[in-house]
C-alpha cells in the first residue's frame, strides 16, 4: 500500500555530511508517522528519528541529537535525514519506514541505504 524509495547513502569521511532521502507513494494519506532506523555490523536495529506526517511531533535518539535532523515535503511526499558531523560510528545500513494510522507499528520499509564513514 505504501512503497518507500531511498537514496542518498554512501561513503563519507568523518565530519562530513549527507542528506538521506526517502519518497513514498502509494496511500501516503493514510501515513501517521515517518521513522529512520539503522544497522550497524554486530548490532540490533536501531531507531534514529522519527516524525509525524502532521508535522506536530519529532523524535531523536540521543547518539545523535543535535547532529542528525528529520524533515519532510509533503509536496513531494519525501522525508529526510540531514546528518551532519558525522562519525565512524554511524556507519549503518539506513532504512526508512512507514506506519500507517491505523498500525501500531512501522509495517512499511524502503531497501536500506549504506552509509559508510571512514576514519
């Protein structure tokens, strides 16, 4: 019902930034809330940010508050990641997710994105 596209991924060096992008489509009228979540080699999935379509509430792991903000066009159905300071530590496969208003989960995922930061 919802498909997810991202891009964006890639290799950067520490310090440096990216923009991650993910455009939906299909019944994205029925999308509540937008998330990034990451895996890194040897750990669990983890969530990175988050909001809502509405635009009323955002969220932000701690590892990277203040480095890493989410956003969203609505015109263009697309939200992203801006990461900015980036560490070798971010290093992760990157998925989008959507879940829908009625869900009590994130039931959609894009393909994942590398992000790779050297040293």
């Amino acid at each position: 019902q919802v498909q997810l596209v991202e891009s964006g991924g890639g290799l950067v060096q520490a310090g440096g930034s990216l923009r991650l992008s993910c455009a939906a489509s299909g019944r994205t009228s029925s999308v509540l809330r937008m998330g990034w979540f990451r895996q890194a080699p040897g750990k669990e999935r983890e969530i990175v940010a988050s909001l809502s379509w509405s635009g009323d509430s955002t969220y932000s792991a701690d590892s990277v508050k203040g480095r890493f903000t989410i956003s969203r066009d609505n015109a263009k159905n697309t939200v992203y990641l801006q990461m900015n300071s980036l560490k070798p530590e971010d290093t992760a496969i990157y998925y989008c997710a959507a879940r829908l208003n009625w869900a009590s989960n994130y039931d959609y995922w894009g393909q994942g994105t590398q992000v790779t930061v050297s040293s």
